[in-house]
C-alpha cells in the first residue's frame, strides 16, 4: 500500500514558501550571512594559497604575486573573524525563523481544526492528528531553517567561486568545478530523490499509522482488560513496529548509500580539478601560483552543495509531512462558520421540513418540522441511533442541513452570527469531556469570568454542588487526578453545570440524566422545572420519568418527527 502525495514537490515547497509570510525577509537575511561566511571561511585557505604563489614567485617558480604579504595575512586573519560574526548572524537568524515558524504553523493548525471541528473531526483519527501538531511540524521546522537557506546558499556560493576561478585562475578549472555542483548539488539530489521518495512517504505513514494505533491502544486499555484481548493488542503492536523498523531501515539504507556516493563524486572532482590544473600548468597555458589558488578555491568549495545532497533523506519526509499539513490548512471545512450574519435573542424556534444526512442519499432526518417558544420544554424521544443527536447538532450548526429551514426568531439558522448562535443556544453533550485543570477551571470554560457564586448556583441546579465540596480540594480539585474515578453521572453533571453557567436562554440536552441515579434525576429535573420560566430547554431521552417534565414530546421514527 503506497501513499501517494496529493501535490509534487515543488508545489509544496512553494505553498510552504507562501506559508513563511513575514518571516521571508529574516530568511532572506540568514541566506546571505550564510553565503558570505562561507566566502569568507574560503577566504582564509585562498588567502593562504596566495601566500604560497607568493613564495614560490620569490623563488621564481611562478609569476610574482604583487599582493603584499602584510595584506595576505590581513585579508586572511580577517577573513577568519568576519567568518565568526556572520556564521553567528546566520544561525539566529535560522533559529529565529525556525522557533517562530513552530508557533505560527502550531497556531495555523489549531485555527484550522477549530473551523473544521466538529463535524469533519468527528471522522478524523486523533492520533494522526497529534503526530502532525508534534513530528510534522518539526519536520517543516527542518524544512525552512535548513533547506531553504542552504540551496540558495550553495546556489550563491557556487556562482561566486566559479567566477572567482574563472577571473583570477582560469576558466577552464571554472568549468571543472561547474560540473562538480552541478553533479553534486543537482543530478545526485534528483536521482537519489527520487529513489528515496517512495521509502520516506513510507516511513512517515508508518511512523504515524503506529503513533495511532498506541495512542488509541493506551486510551482503550480498560477496555483492552475487560475484554482480555491483551495478547492480541500486543502481538498486532509487536507487528506494526516491526514494519515500522523495516521502513525505517529501508530509508536509512538509502539515505547512507547516497551519502557515500556523493562523498566518492566530491574526491572525484577535487581530483579532477587538480589533474586539470597540472595539465594546464605543464601546457604553460595557466601559472603554478594562480593553478594553485584555483585548485585551493575549488577544494574548499564543494560544502554548500554537499549540504544540498545530503537534503533529499530529509527533503521526502519534509514533503509528505507538508503535504499532510497542507491537506489540514486547506480543507473545507463541513461548515464555514458566519461571520457578519444577522443576530438575536431567543425567543421561538421553527424547524421545518428539515432534511439531512452524513452521507448522500442515506438521509438520516427526512422533512422534520418541530416548534419551540421560549419557556418551554420540549422532549425528543426516539429509538437509538434515529437522529436525535444529529438533531440537536444541526440546531447549533455543527453539521449544515442539506433542506428545510431552521429559523430562530424567524431567521434561518445559516445566516446568524455563529458567535451569536452559540450564545443564544448551548449543548450538554452524552459524553462530557474533563480538562486536565481543576473543576474551577473546567467549569468556567463555559463564562470565564464567572464569580464564585455564579459557579456554585449553577453546580447546586446540576445537583453536583454536594459532591465537589465533598472532595479533598474542593472546586480546585484536579479534574485530571481525578482521571476516570469521576463517575459517568458526575462528569454529566458538570457538563450540565456548565450549560447552566453559561446562560444561555435555549438549552439543548441529550440524555442529560442516562447515568444520573434517581434521587439526582429528581434533583436535576426540579432545577430544570424551576428554570422554566427562564430558560427553554430542548431535552433528548430514552427515559419515561424525565419525559415527565415536558410541556411537548416529540417522537422520532424511521428519520420522520411527529408530536405525540
Ligand atoms: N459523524 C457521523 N458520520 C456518519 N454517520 C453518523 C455520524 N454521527 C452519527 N451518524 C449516524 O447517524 C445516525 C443517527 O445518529 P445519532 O447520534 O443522531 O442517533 P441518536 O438518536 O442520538 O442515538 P442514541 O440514542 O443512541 O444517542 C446513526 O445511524 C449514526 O450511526
Ligand atoms: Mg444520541
């Protein structure tokens, strides 16, 4: 099974490119302090070799160098220190681009899971998901601090040292050296490229296939005990690892195999350069001193595109990890959310002729019509798996209708504000789910800045209030300490808190009181009975008792609603 990127490589590059936004010019800032000290690092032997011309001109071997020899060591000392000032400009302005480029395309993922959540998340794996917030984007981090800057260096650099040899030596070893980058730094990048791709897409869909697949694993492992499938999770992990150490030594294979023909191509050409220079020299068509500091130029200028070569290991990974997060930013979301739309205050709800479904042709609700006013309750009842989330989800735009209208206050629900849909109306889910902060914080992420008394008002309508209090710390207990000894009931009830904390006027609860004991159901439903007057609630259950409290109930059958 091969993955295949949806785009080519250098499509990715320049969409990650276009990515950079700003940070462009820093980047174009660290490529010249890198090119100029490597120059300058060159600088120092070819000042040196000048000294040698120098030397052998005194003794008459080769035409004087008129250079004096307090500028040779001038130049070549100085060289030396430029070289250090530049080399440390270049790498913080690398590493600033490269820490900065982490939070910007962190943050750039985050914003885009939050449009696409929840609906497309809802079939997205997690563990993908996390691998790309951590391993694909410090695999694009590589990508700008070192990839960019070291091919435009070395395209840079080479240019330079082929002038610089073809002026003051000749251009004959020019066109040696020439070949040398154009071999080095372009053929072996392209064909070992090509050779690696297939095993670094590999490599990288495995790494995350695997990070999945444990992720889940650990998640599921109560699940794993009861059900006593240790052995066969253990066997299917010991296999998932085991091709995933075969990819990884597939890949390191190649990567070590280009490496060692490129490092054999560089002593070719180095003496290539110099069996041209001695045949230059014996045809009396170049001088010894100026061969000399050619052939010197030359030895010392292939690291730049040595650099270069040695990218496609890294350059196949860093495109299939671009190619994933590229997939992120751009895909539509399920919903866009409105922005700039009409907003309102909750006072009637008019569904009608309501059609949806997750996939074509396979409608889930058919032609539902159902009505609200505030101040009611009304009651949703329905075998499981006939809709009756899926309704509550379409109410808050979580999933746009494919039909029918939902309109608040008379306007449909596709041209309100989605900030101001999700003020007007809130959702206690059947799962609710607990940060790792204390039960302070979790709850107010439903009103932020919420007093002590508004937090413990809306616990004690939840019937959860007695509860906190009983425990060690009270509301700054750590929910995460907690971990799973918070039973299903208490988490619902702190997720019912939160819906009546963050005041909204409609509430919609699905089975707000499944893993809630009677005496709390009672409890809950009293609060619920009592905020009537206030608050319009939209309640979803299987259970006859919390039915009880309805004004209105509607029944779901085969996709169809009809009051009862
Ligand atoms: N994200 C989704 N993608 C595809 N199908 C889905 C998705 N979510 C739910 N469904 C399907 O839609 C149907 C209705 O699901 P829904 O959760 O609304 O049922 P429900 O009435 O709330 O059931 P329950 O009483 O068990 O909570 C089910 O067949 C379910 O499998
Ligand atoms: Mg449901």
């Amino acid at each position: 099974m091969k993955q295949k990127l949806r785009r080519s490589g250098a499509r990715i590059m320049a969409s990650l490119i276009v990515l950079l936004g700003s940070l462009s010019y820093i980047m174009i800032l660290a490529v010249i302090n890198g090119s100029a000290g490597f120059i300058t690092a060159m600088g120092v032997t070819v000042f040196g070799a000048t000294g040698v011309a120098k030397a052998l001109g005194i003794m008459g071997l080769c035409a004087p160098v008129t250079l004096s020899w307090g500028w040779i060591i001038g130049l070549a000392v100085g060289c030396g220190v430029v070289r250090g000032g530049l080399r440390y400009l270049e790498q913080y302005s690398n590493h600033y681009i490269a820490f900065k480029l982490l939070a910007v395309l962190r943050d750039k993922i985050f914003a885009a899971l939050r449009v696409l959540c929840p609906a497309k998340l809802e079939s997205k794996q997690k563990g993908s998901i996390i691998a790309m917030l951590t391993s694909d984007i410090e695999t694009l981090e590589v990508f700008y601090a070192h990839t960019i800057s070291p091919i435009c260096i070395a395209v840079l650099v080479s240019v330079a040292v082929f002038l610089f040899v073809g002026f003051v030596s000749s251009w004959y070893l020019a066109l040696v050296a020439l070949c040398g980058y154009i071999v080095i730094g372009i053929v072996v990048p392209v064909i070992s490229s090509s050779r690696l791709k297939e095993s670094g897409v590999n490599y990288r869909r495995e790494f995350a296939s695997f990070n999945s697949y444990f992720l889940d694993s650990i998640k599921g492992i109560k699940d794993i005990v009861i059900n006593n499938a240790e052995s066969e999770r253990e066997n299917e992990v010991n296999r998932r690892s085991d091709i995933l150490l075969k990819e990884t030594k597939r890949m390191k294979n190649g990567i070590t195999r280009a490496s060692a023909a490129t490092e054999l191509i560089v002593s070719l050409f180095i003496a290539a350069a110099l069996v041209a220079g001695i045949v230059l020299v014996s045809a009396d068509m170049l001088d010894l001193g100026a061969m000399i500091i050619g052939v010197v130029a030359i030895f010392g200028s292939f690291g730049p595109v040595l650099a270069v070569s040695a990218l496609p290991g890294n350059l196949t990974q860093t495109f299939a990890s671009g190619d994933r997060v590229l997939n992120l930013l751009q895909e539509k979301p399920a919903v866009t959310p409105v922005k700039g739309g009409k907003t309102f205050d909750y006072r009637q709800l008019d569904v009608d002729k309501l059609t949806f479904g997750y996939e074509r042709n396979a409608p889930v609700l058919k032609e539902v019509c159902m009505h609200a006013k505030r101040g009611e309750i009304i009651g949703i009842v329905g075998e499981s798996g006939c809709g009756k989330s899926t309704f509550l989800k379409l109410l808050l735009r979580f999933w746009e209708k494919d039909g029918g209208t939902i309109a608040y206050n008379g306007t449909d629900i596709d041209q309100i504000n989605s900030d101001n849909l999700l003020d007007n109306v809130t959702m206690v889910s059947q799962t609710t789910y607990l940060f790792d902060e204390s039960i302070e914080d979790n709850l107010r992420i439903a009103k932020p800045d919420a007093t002590m008394e508004e937090i413990e008002r809306a616990c004690k309508m939840a019937s959860v209030h007695d509860f906190i209090v009983s425990l060690p710390e009270g509301y700054k207990t750590q929910a995460g300490a907690m971990g799973d000894n918070l039973s299903a009931g208490e988490k619902q009830r702190i997720g019912l808190a939160r819906a009546f904390l963050k005041g909204s006027e409609l509430i919609l609860l699905d089975e707000p009181t499944s893993n809630v004991d009677s005496i709390n159901e009672g409890m809950i439903l009293r609060s619920l009975a009592e905020q009537k007057s206030k608050k319009s609630i939209i309640l979803v259950s299987h259970r006859e008792s919390t039915m009880a409290i309805a004004d209105r109930i509607y029944r779901v059958e085969n996709g169809v609603m009809t009051e009862v």
